[in-house]
C-alpha cells in the first residue's frame, strides 16, 4: 500500500484532498499533518521566503520521517512558487 504525505495549511483543505484521494486512489494510505503556522510565516506579500521554506524543510522531514513513499503540499499558496519545493526536493536527497 502506498503512503501518501499530505501537508496542509488550513483544515478547510483536508476534507477536498482527504475526498479527491478516495475517488481516484483509494488504496492510498493517507499521513495528513497539518501546519496552520505555515501560513504566518510567508512574507507580507504571500511569497515564500526563508522562514517559510526553512519551516516548510522541516515539516516534509516530519512527514517523510513517517514512511511516506510521496509527499504532497496541499496548499497552492505553498506550491505556486517552485522555490520551496525544489529546496525541499534537493535538501532531501532529490526525492
């Protein structure tokens, strides 16, 4: 069975993803965590800067810690600028 992390933002964005995931894939073992902290620490202009990514760096470490197989960040605030995903990506090992 594949584990799936999921890092959310916002508990409203749970239940969508949680749902979407039980349509398409439902054999996927879900590891939701969720950060609510994340949001606070993006810059007064929404992107994401080094506080973000460095708190971002080590919630996928929590996550992939945890045996998840693909690690997802379930807020489009959090993905819509690569940097924090490639940073991530390359401080753990290209995954």
């Amino acid at each position: 069975m594949a584990e799936v992390g999921l890092i959310h933002a916002t508990p409203l964005a749970i239940p969508p993803v949680r749902d979407a995931f039980a349509r398409l894939w439902p054999e996927a073992r879900l590891l939701n965590l969720l950060d609510e902290g994340l949001l606070a620490v993006l810059e007064a202009d929404g992107s994401i800067g080094p506080r973000a990514t460095d708190r971002m760096l080590r919630i996928v470490g929590l996550v992939r810690d945890s045996g998840a197989g693909v690690i997802q960040l379930a807020a489009r605030t959090l993905t819509s600028p690569t940097l924090a995903v490639e940073t991530a990506r390359r401080a753990l090992g290209g995954r």
